[in-house]
C-alpha cells in the first residue's frame, strides 16, 4: 500500500477557487428555490409511505419520486450484468447516498439502524439490522439472505473521501460471510457549471443532502468488476480493494476510517481553538514564551529527531501538543532528521519510530490517544535511563 498524506484523502472545502465561484454564486438563487421543492416533494413522498400500505408498485413511486428530490441519476454501461451468484456486493464510498444509487442500479440494500417504513426503507435502498455489534450484523445479514431474494451491499471503507487519490483501507468483517464477493466501481459528478464536491471533511450528512437538493443534478456511474471468491478472508479483501481501485485509477492506502475520525477531530480542533497571537504580531518578532516552550520541549521528548524550529513552527499555529504531535507523525508536517545527533542514537530512534508505525498499522483501530500514550511511555523510559534515575 502505498505511503499517502491523510490529508489528501479529503476536501476540506466543498467548493472550488477561482472564477467557478462566479457561476456558484449566480446559481445559489435558483438552487434554493430547487431546495425548497424538493423538500416539498420529499415530504409529500414521506407522507404517502406512511399512510398507503406496502407493495411493489408504491416502492417503485417512491424511487422515481426521491431520484428527484434528490437529483440523482444512475448510469451503468451497456452489457454489463451481475454475475447472481454473489449475494454480497462491494462498493467503494463516494457520498452519503450511495445506498440509494446502489438501489437502484443493483436492487441491493444496505444495512442500516433507521427506523423507517418499510417501503419507503427500501425505495431509499435501506434495510433495518443489528448493528449493535459486528457479530450481531453479521448474523443478521446471513438470516436475511436465506430469507429474501434481495442481496446486500457493504461499503468496507466505512467512510467517504474524495475518490481522487486513493481508497481507504478495507475493513475484512465483510468478506467472512461468505466466500463469494461482486464488486462494483462508483464514481459521481455534477455539471461542470456548479462544481460542488460531494462532501467535505467533518460535514455532516443533512449538509451533504442539501446540497444534493442544491445543484441541478447528480450523476452516479458503476462498473461491476470480476467476481471474487477465496476462503481466506484476508486475502479476499486486499484483491478486492485492489480491483476496485484500480478500476477508479486510485491508489491504496493503510489508512483506516479511525484514522479518518481522529484527523477530522484535529482539523475541528485547529478551527475552533482561538488564536492568541497580538495585534502586531505580523510585524513583530515571535515571542517564545514559556508555555510554548514547554510544549516543544514535551513534543520533543515524544519525538527527539524532530528539529525544535519545525516543531515550534507548527506548534504556533495549533497551540496543541497532542495535534502536533499527531501532525508530524501523519506526515502533515515534514522535516529533515536533527544531524547533530549522533548515528547511533539515530538509528537506534529510526527503529524505534519504524516498529511504532508498524504496530499502528497492525492496531488498525487504535486511537491516537493510545498511540501517543504509548510513545510517551517509551520516550519517558529512554529518559530514566539515561539519567539513570531510580524508584520513578
């Protein structure tokens, strides 16, 4: 897998620079009047699914009805027919309606814990499970498939980027319930006119809707890929990921929807903390206080390689040890190996940051918070040691 900045997995904006603000800007007055009647619609279909009873015809109303209120059209190439001897189908993660356009190209359903009516569950593609814990799910999904004909669809990123530079890593769970997987390709744009992403880093999902709502339409195309089978889980999971990136022109990556959570924490963190710089401090030298200086001082006991200017330098602008810290170890922050350390002790701390990045990769899920704690307890020992101090 490829070695890729988190960061650039994710938009951090929704919407482009440039001129393209222009014609967003021009649009905005009959995008809102499009909101509102959308809105409108989708009530009216929420109210029919409610008092009309279920049955085929109504759900596929309700379809036609919501690629409306959505704005959503599904395309899929000509001649390309689902192999029906996989039960489970596999897609990467491109928006917060995925499920919906999975429904209508594929007939599959996605696991959910929203309680809505049944018809209107399944014209929107959702199907109510256990999900209370991975076990639990898995059960679920195996009794519902030896009681329906409809089949599932899983999305083992379990998170959204901005499918343009690669995948985050599958999860495997999905893969061990049975040793037959289809694949499927999604990829989605909008009119080159309104250039809104599909979502944004820590957006919420109503926001990502009402931007749905918002731009004229939306365009979802799949391509299902070979089926897959293999008994070993494990290695079912890396050849699909694989195929599916491949496919979209991405890479692969280690990164984790854990680790998508814990940046999306930082880059809150980073909005919301309040700056404490003076008035003038643009045309004034820096002035290292105390406290700073405490911070790189703990940042560099966790991290001794890191030069005290690069860590000073990122530590002025979040004013956070903890996101410093998670900044140079996700590679947002670069820097160049202190050369006044010794060869030894730099290679000795080379090794020692190689099997700390080897053991968050085989963690997977770990929190940063555990990882930190972990490097603080070795960087406190390296300390004892060398001061060989005794009873700490």
């Amino acid at each position: 897998m490829s070695q890729i900045d988190i960061q650039h997995l994710f938009d951090k904006s929704r919407f482009p620079s440039g001129w393209h603000l222009v014609s967003i800007f021009l649009y905005t007055p009959v995008g809102l009047l499009l909101v509102l009647l959308r809105l409108l619609v989708a009530l009216q279909l929420w109210l029919v699914a409610i008092l009309l009873p279920d049955c085929d015809s109504l759900r596929t109303f309700l379809s036609y009805g919501f690629s409306f209120a959505f704005g959503i059209m599904v395309k899929i190439p000509e001649g390309e027919i689902k192999d029906k001897q996989a039960r489970i189908i596999i897609a990467n993660n491109v928006s917060v309606l995925d499920h919906f356009a999975l429904y209508k190209a594929t007939q599959a359903l996605t696991p959910t814990v929203w309680e809505l009516p049944t018809c209107m569950g399944y014209a929107l593609g959702l199907q109510v499970m256990d999900m209370s814990s991975k076990e639990a799910l898995i059960a679920d999904i195996k009794q519902f498939l030896s009681t329906s004909y409809y089949n599932i669809v899983i999305q083992p990123e379990f998170g959204i980027t901005n499918n343009r530079v690669s995948l985050l890593k599958f999860n495997s769970w999905p893969f061990t319930i049975e040793e037959y997987v289809q694949p499927i390709a999604i990829k989605a744009w909008r009119p080159d006119f309104i250039p809104i992403r599909l979502t944004s880093l820590a957006s919420k999902w109503w926001t990502d809707m009402f931007w749905f709502m918002f731009v004229p339409y939306t365009v979802f195309t799949f391509k299902y890929l070979k089926i897959k089978r293999n008994t070993d889980c494990e290695v079912l999971v890396r050849e699909v990921e694989k195929d599916i990136a491949t496919s979209l022109g991405l890479q692969t990556s280690s990164h984790t929807v854990s680790d998508k959570v814990e940046f999306e924490k930082r880059y809150i963190m980073e909005k919301t903390q309040p700056r404490r710089f003076d008035r003038n401090s643009q045309n004034l030298p820096v002035i290292h206080t105390i406290e700073i200086q405490s911070m790189v001082r703990q940042v560099s006991e966790v991290l001794p390689l890191v030069p005290h200017n690069v860590i000073l330098t990122d530590l002025l602008k979040t004013r956070n040890v903890d996101i410093t810290i998670a900044n140079i170890l996700d590679g947002i922050v670069t820097y160049t190996p202190d050369s006044s350390q010794t060869v030894t002790r730099s290679t000795s701390l080379n090794q020692l940051q190689k099997n700390t990045v080897k053991d968050n990769s085989n963690l997977g899920s770990s929190s940063f918070q555990e990882r930190k704690a972990k490097m603080i307890g070795e960087a406190r020992e390296r300390y004892i040691k060398k001061h060989g101090l005794k009873n700490c």
